[in-house]
C-alpha cells in the first residue's frame, strides 16, 4: 500500500467524526414477478417468503459492515416490483390491497428495516381498471402502515401526462392527509408523484425496484453535504471554476466510500451490486444541509437571485466528481432539496426567502423535485394537482426526473409548523397561490409526449 | 488480512504511545509505518498496522477507542480500504 499522509488519514477521519459523512442507505432490490397468483392469502405467503429469503441479513450485514469500517450506515430498505403489477389478479376490493400491504408492512418490521418502497403504480400512458382500485386505496394503505412507501409514475418524456392520474393524485394526498391527521398527515411523506421515474432509485418514499431489473440486487444512496461544505469553507471568494473543482474532488471521495460500502454488502449478501445513487442527500442534522453550501457560494439566504444557477453548478459537480469514483452510476443522483430536511432550507422558508415558486424553479436543476413541502391543510385537491402537473411538465419537457411530495398539513395554515421526527425532520407550512386551476385539472384526459426536437 | 489504520488526536499527555503500543503488544500487531508529531501542544498520530489474530479485530477496536475515551483523545481505527477508496484513483 502506498503510505497515505497524515492529513489524508486526518481528512477521512474528520469526514465522518465532524462532518456528518455516512451512506445514507444499502437499499435491496428484489423482484417480486414470481409472487403472483390470483389468491390473496397465497400471495401474502409468497410474498413473504421471497422477502425473506433475500432479505434476512440485510440489516445484519448493514450493521457489520458499519462496524467494520466505521462507516455509518444510517437507513437498511428495500425495494419491491411496483405492487400494482403485482396484486392485479388477486386483489378486487381496498380490504385485499390493505391485507398485502399489511403483510409486507409486517415483514418488513420483522427484517427490522427502515424503509419499503414499492407500493407503486406506472400509468404514464393510462390507467387500468386494477391501477385505478389500486390509487384508490393508496390513503387506507398508507394509513394502515408504518414503513411501506407508496409512489406513481404519472408522466414520462416518451409517453406525455396523464391527466386523470395527476387528478386522482391530488385526492390521495388529501385523503391520506386527512387520514393521518394525528401524526401531522404523516402519511403523505410516504407517497411521491413523479415523471420519469428511475427503476433502481434507492432513496425513499420513491425507491421501486423496476420490472427490467434482475431478481435481486444492492443499490447505495450516499449522503455528504456536510463534507462538500467544509470544502468550499476553504473554496471562499475563489472563482468558479475553483468552486466547481473543490466539489467535484469531494464528491469523488464521497462516491468511493458508497462504492467501498455497496461491494462489500452485495458480495456478503450474494446478490449483484447495481448502482450508486451520487445524492446529497441533507438531514435535520447542522451542518448536514444543501441550503448551507448554497449559501456558502455566496447567497445571503437560500432563495435569492442566483440559488437556481448556485444549484446546477452544485448538481453537475457532484455527478461530474461522482461518475468517475463509481463503476456504475443510476437513480436520481444530483442535489435532493427536501424542505423540512433540511435545517437551511426551513430557515430560508421561516424567512420567505424560499417560497413554493423558486422551489418549482430549482427543481428544474436538481436531481428530483417538489420534496417534504408542507402546505395548507385546506389547500383543495384540484391546486395539489395543479403543482403536480406544473412540475411533471418541467420533468417530461427537460427529459429529467421530477417528484412531487406534498403534505397539506391538516388543520394548519401558514405560520404554523409540522413536525415528522427522525430523518424527516420538521417543516414550516408555505404559501401556495389559491387561485383556481379547477377547470383545467377537470378537463381530464392525456397530454401527448412533448416533440423532441427545436428545443429552446 | 488487511492492514488496519489507526488515527490518534488530541491534547498532548504522557503516555500516549506507550499505552497504545502496550495494545498493539496484546493483540500481537506490528507496527508496519507510524507518523507522528506534536503540533502547539496536539498529538497527531496515525499508524499503519497488522491486522490483529482472526476474530479479534473488533475487540482491539473497542480496546484502543476505550483508552481513547478514558484519556480524552479521539481515537480512530478503520480498515485500510476506506483511506485507500478516498485518496487512491
């Protein structure tokens, strides 16, 4: 081995002493095509038994290797083939789609893993009949589970928006909103509306393993604002191509420890390792936060004019840094700008720097969307689909990922507050513009793909 | 086995490596590279080592980050892979 210096031991050291450095999540893939039957009992069982079988030390070998290299691992999920596919011949009523979401809830408490994603539906091009019983019992699942995640696909570049899917989104959120008002409609930070939606996304509430993937794989999220910020302290008042340097350099070495992390857990496990996720991925944590590197560039406060440039600068550098560190790069990979995880971001929202609409604008840069952003409680469902079209739109026009994931926090206006707990965090409620989109929500129907050429 | 990198700082004290090679000495690890230094009053030190008999790496582990603890140093001992994953293309 060649000798590392001092100061490179040191600067490893410090990333994950001081600067909050951990792989956000080993997150399992697993394809559940061959549970499917037309009996719900039998598919629980099946169900069951295939999570089981892959999953059983998931969490055993996150621990172990986290003792290992003293690396924290913080989140051990899995993710499952979208659940529309799979219940369609067994489940006709919203008691079956509870009773499978129970069980897989159950099991997933058993593997004593902290997320489930899958409970999802692809309907870009249409809804089926099942698609439609299945979006329908999205608010009692969610309701009636504690870490199963719900997402679904309405838009994509290649097949346009379906309209009547954004319309029946805005009910769910409402309904799930109103269903789990005792825990500040926490139900909500479990279901993402996207377009174009990656298939080996590993981070939550959006992460399902995607029907063109293979039986079992081992996908990492990694996480490290805290470690880019510290770079740019020492970047400060350099130019930009500096700026763009000092991150890229750093996220080089956050992605090595993901690749380090991803290897060794999909060897252990005897599954193949799929891809890194290259996120920064913030937490409530000081420190931990997008805002704060945004700021450090030199924005007053997140939300002035220059955070939509400050962002992609950020985004590109990341993934530029990232790419060459990973032997295979996937998923959303970018900059996440969830609100309430983010101790900057709900400062720059206290202080109505950042309101709902500059939001709309950075997502157009980032890596996902709309993220963790607590609304009004008696906003109407029409203007949830309203802000869901908007920012489908912008994903389906730019052939990017975006990601709507809103909580309409029942009974609460601005000024109030929402409090989640854990990695989720806290929000402030945020203005949304009330004027009425009802019409154009009712109307109904699809929105054709986008021409892919004459782009301006 | 892989070697083993052990990373101590803090407020300078007596001792500190007589303790620590007093560790690496009960467990049977050699010391393959040291570097060490005082800087203002700091004790930086990081070394290379052996790994120790199989099994026992996490008790060795715990061994130097309880000393660390007890003589208010932060003490860090990590697989080599992470240093040679960060700082090696």
């Amino acid at each position: 081995m060649e000798i590392i210096s001092i100061e490179q031991a040191l600067e490893t050291v410090e990333m994950f002493s001081k600067e909050h450095l951990d792989v956000r999540t080993i997150t399992m893939g697993i394809s559940l095509l061959d549970t499917m039957t037309n009996d719900v009992d039998k598919l629980c069982d099946n169900i069951k038994n295939k999570l089981m079988y892959y999953a059983k030390d998931l969490v055993k070998v996150g621990n172990d290797i986290e003792r290992e290299y003293s690396i924290p691992i913080i989140n051990k999920r899995i993710s499952i083939t979208p659940m529309s596919i799979i219940t369609e011949s067994a489940c006709k009523t919203t008691a079956d789609y509870v009773k499978v979401a129970k069980t897989i809830d159950s099991v997933a408490q058993k593997l004593k893993i902290d997320f489930i994603g899958g409970w999802s539906a692809i309907v870009n091009g249409g809804m089926t009949k099942n698609d439609e019983r299945f979006l329908n019992a999205i608010p009692k699942v969610l309701s009636k589970t504690k870490v199963l995640c719900s997402s679904v696909v309405v838009g994509s570049t290649k097949s346009g928006l379906d309209m009547d899917a954004v319309k029946l989104c805005g009910k769910i959120i409402k309904e799930t909103a109103n269903l789990t008002k005792s825990n500040d409609s926490l139900g909500c930070a479990k279901f993402v509306v996207f377009a174009n939606a990656p298939d080996d996304n590993p981070f939550m509430a959006g992460a399902f393993h995607g029907i063109s993937q293979g039986e079992a794989v081992i996908n990492v999220g990694v996480s490290g604002p805290g470690v880019v910020r510290k770079a740019l302290l020492e970047a400060k008042g350099k130019d930009f191509t500096t700026l763009c340097e000092t991150i890229k350099n750093i996220a080089f070495k956050i992605t090595r420890v993901g690749q380090l992390v991803g290897t060794s857990a999909a060897k252990r496990l005897g599954v193949p390792f799929g891809i890194i996720d290259l996120s920064l991925a913030p937490t409530p944590a000081k420190g931990d936060s997008i805002s704060d590197i945004l700021e450090l560039m030199g924005l007053e406060v997140t939300g002035a004019p220059g955070t939509t440039c400050a962002l992609a600068i950020l985004n590109d550098q990341v993934k530029k840094g990232g790419i060459m560190a990973a032997k295979n790069v996937g998923g959303l990979s970018g900059a996440f700008i969830p609100v309430s995880e983010d101790q900057g971001m709900i400062n720059a929202a206290t202080k109505k720097s950042l309101t709902l609409e500059k939001l709309e604008a950075m997502t157009c840069v980032c890596s996902v969307g709309l993220d963790m952003i607590a609304i009004p409680g008696d906003t109407s469902e029409s203007t949830i689909s309203g802000i869901i079209a908007d920012e489908m739109m912008i994903g389906i026009i730019n052939q990017k990922t975006t990601a709507v994931r809103l909580i309409p926090a029942y009974g609460k206006n601005v000024g109030d507050k929402v409090f989640f707990g854990g990695l989720l965090g806290y929000a402030p409620i945020m203005k949304v513009n009330n004027y009425s989109c009802k019409d154009f929500i009712d109307r109904g129907g699809h929105i054709p793909a986008p021409i892919h050429s004459f782009k301006n | 086995m892989k070697k083993i990198v052990i990373v101590i700082y803090g407020k300078d004290n007596y001792g500190i490596l007589y303790n620590v090679s007093k560790i690496l000495h009960d467990y049977k690890v050699s010391v393959e590279n040291i570097r060490q230094s005082i800087v203002s009053n700091y004790f930086n030190m990081m070394a290379i080592v052996s790994a120790p008999e199989r099994n026992k790496y996490g008790e060795f582990k715990k061994k130097l980050e309880d000393y660390g603890k007890k003589s208010n140093l932060m003490v860090n001992v990590m697989l080599e892979d992470v240093f040679n994953a960060m700082h090696q293309v």
